[in-house]
C-alpha cells in the first residue's frame, strides 16, 4: 500500500476534526514527506470514524486521485495548492466557530497574545472564491505568502492551518482557534483588545526557538 504511514495518521486523527468543526465539514491531510509529490487525505462525505488506511485516498499534487477506495475531499485543490510551498508536511482546514466568526466579519486575528507566532505575527484572512476551486486555492496561499503565516481564515468560510507534520497542524488550529475566542470575548466585553508589538513578538519567536526538551 503506497503512503501507508500516512493514510494510518489520517486514520488516527481525523476524529480529532470532530471537536473542531460542525458535522463532516472538516478535512486534513498529510504528505509524502515535506517535498513529496503525492499525499494522504480525508475522504469526503463519510463520518470521521467509519474508513480505514486502505479507504484513505491518495492524491498527487497535479491533484488526480492514485489509491484508495473513497473518493477524496472537495477541497483537494486547496491542499494541492498549498503543498507548492516548502516545508508544509501537513493541512488542517476546519470550519471551527470562534475562527469562523472572525472569517464572517471578514477581519484577520492580529498578535493578542504570544501563542500566535505558533503560526505567525497575525493570522490574515483570504479572499472569498467558492469551495473546492483553484481560485480559493490561490486566495489562500497569497494570503499566508504576504502574511508570512502558516494559517489563514477564509472569508465566510474557516480557516486552514499548515505545518510540517500533522501533530502540529491540528495543535496550532486549536491555538488559532482559541485565540480568535479569547479576541472576540474580549470585544464583546466591551473591552478594546491591545496588540503586541514587533519587538515583542520577535523577543518570543527566539524563546520558541530555544523552548523544549
Ligand atoms: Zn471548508
């Protein structure tokens, strides 16, 4: 079976979709490593929980479908699109509410607080197309490109997150999506959200890169 690690962690963690976004409206995938030329994605219109690694299909990035017995996500130019930048190993894209109420007012998520360099300075929000088309697709990767983030919101629509592998991707969305609630619970106070500075942010950026194990 080819990409068969990563139709296993398409398996594993499309369930975690389910806490993130209403109904089927998820999709995730995982590439051939963060170069290659073909990945791993969520089937479209079936419950999280009812496919297995050989039910996963396997897309190249000309976007033509290779393996698996479903048929794959609508969104599949999108993450076709996406993985011509370098480095991105894997895509989450969900609907979840806190982000998508933003997406709605069409406004981006600015630097609140520090987690946001997780995915960036400030998470932009992308231009409006229709779902499934190159045009949204290219929104998108514009919209990251000019922001220098690896998320984006979509106007009236969610918001996609990319990093080099799945663990992280799902990770950073529920950052961006916990972000974007704290955001607007703090303008629906009433209150008047301040934003860090560059300098601030930079300052973090350099604390990430030396926190861990
Ligand atoms: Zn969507």
């Amino acid at each position: 079976m080819i990409l068969a690690e990563e139709r296993r962690q398409v398996v594993e963690y499309a369930s975690e979709l389910a806490d993130l976004t209403p109904g089927r409206t998820g999709n995730l995938s995982v590439r051939d490593g963060r170069d290659g030329d073909a990945f791993a994605i969520t089937p479209t219109g079936v419950p999280y929980d009812s496919f297995d690694a050989s039910d996963v299909p396997v897309v190249g990035v000309d976007g033509e479908q290779r393996d698996g017995a479903m048929k794959p996500s609508s969104e599949v130019p999108m993450h076709a699109s996406i993985y011509e930048r370098e480095d991105v190993g894997a895509i989450v894209h969900t609907h979840s509410p806190w982000s998508t109420a933003l997406a709605v007012a069409r406004e981006e998520l600015p630097p609140i607080h520090y987690m946001i360099v997780a995915v960036g300075k400030r998470v932009p929000v992308a231009e409006y197309a229709p779902y499934g088309t190159d045009e949204l697709a290219a929104n998108i990767v514009q919209a990251m490109d000019e922001a220098d983030a690896t998320a984006s919101l979509i106007e009236n629509h969610g918001l996609v997150v990319t990093a080099a592998d799945l663990e992280t991707a799902l990770e950073n969305t529920v950052h961006v999506e916990s972000l974007a609630r704290l955001y607007l619970q703090t303008r629906a106070a009433g209150l008047e959200p301040a934003t860090l500075s560059d300098e601030q942010l930079e300052t973090v950026l350099e604390q990430f890169e030396s926190y861990g194990q």
